[in-house]
C-alpha cells in the first residue's frame, strides 16, 4: 500500500510531514507520495508558481526515504483534481492499493468534489483526526476502524485514523516572513533555508 498526500505545499511544513508520516508508520506503508498541485479547484491561486513550491517540497523531504514527491499533478494542465492523480496511479501500478490521506476539514468538503464516488473505486481514504474527534460522517457503511482490513481489499474502506495535532498554518507562516519574523520550528530547516536565500513570500 502506498500513501497519497495531495496539497499546495505553500510553504510545507510539519503539519504536513508529521500527519503523514504518522499514516505510514501505523499502518506500514511503503511510502507516501506527496503530489503537489498545480491549480487546486477548491481555493486560491497559491502564492508561489509550481516550481519554487516543488523545490521546497524537495529540500524537505531530501533525507526521507519515507516520503516521494510525485510532480504528476505539476505537469498536467487544468484543474487538478484528484480523481486524475489517481487514474494515472492506477494505470501504472494497477495491483498497487492507493491510500488516500485526508485531514478531517478537507474530508467534510469530500461529496462536493469532483466525482468523488468514482475516487472510492480507486482508493480507500484515510481521515487524519485529532485525538477524541468524532468518526467522519459522510459515507458511514464504508467507514472501519480496523486498519488491516485495507490490506484486504483495493478500494472503496474510510479509516479515521488519529495522528498527532500540529497546528500549524500555511497562511501564518507567510505571514510571519512578511512581518520579518521567524517560523523557524514549524517548517523543516532546509525549506527555511531556501525561502531566507532566494526572498520568497515577502510580498505574498
């Protein structure tokens, strides 16, 4: 089984990197794929252009053999949409099982995505909870909480899975470098590094 964490990445940081790794280890994937988008049909233009977010993912993940970046979305055109990334994934490696990973806001807003009945014939999803929150609501026939069973099927099973609750924002990190203040702690050193060097989100 892989993992599948799909985001703008602008900038990531350890919210991002320690919910997914926290999926891997607890239900032993080989890895997680962190796909970068290119234009999210569901919110704003990102602030930074496709290449600057990919080389931050990429210091980032540079000595995680836990983790892959996947530029498929990168180098499509038009919205990017998850039910493509995961057509294009099946298509590859088609006894391959496909876990998509989900934080619990972003699996609220789910029926209103693009076909997403078709996206559960792909995948199984995993709901990234924090610790006491109540199970997912949506689609509860296809919710378990018994991990292993993924391994038993392709596709189709809802695994609410708690992880551990970083609260850490996207938008407050921009916002700190624009304020000429420090992040450093909520986003990986070498991301830092390459934002400080080349002047990124000053004026986001």
């Amino acid at each position: 089984m892989i993992g599948i964490l799909g985001g703008t990445f602008d900038p990531v940081h350890f919210g991002h990197l320690r919910t997914a790794l926290d999926v891997q280890q607890q239900l032993g994937l080989a890895q997680v794929r962190l796909i970068p988008l290119r234009d999210p049909p569901h919110r704003g233009t990102p602030a930074l252009d496709a290449k600057q977010r990919l080389s931050l993912l990429q210091a980032a993940v540079a000595d995680a053999p836990e983790f892959s970046v996947d530029t498929r979305e990168l180098e499509r055109d038009g919205k990017s949409y998850t039910l493509d990334t995961l057509q294009s994934l099946k298509s590859e490696q088609p006894s391959r099982t496909l876990c998509l990973l989900l934080g619990s806001d972003a699996f609220r807003q789910f029926p209103d995505w693009h076909r997403p009945r078709e996206i559960l014939e792909l995948a199984h999803l995993v709901v990234m909870q924090r610790p006491g929150e109540a199970d997912p609501a949506h689609y509860p026939e296809r919710i378990t909480h018994q991990a292993e069973r993924l391994a038993t099927r392709q596709a189709g099973l809802i695994l609410p899975l708690q992880v551990t609750q970083l609260e850490i924002s996207a938008t407050a990190i921009r916002g700190m470098l624009r304020q000429g203040r420090s992040p450093r702690f909520l986003l990986p050193d070498p991301v830092l590094r390459l934002i400080r060097q080349r002047g990124l989100y000053l004026d986001d």
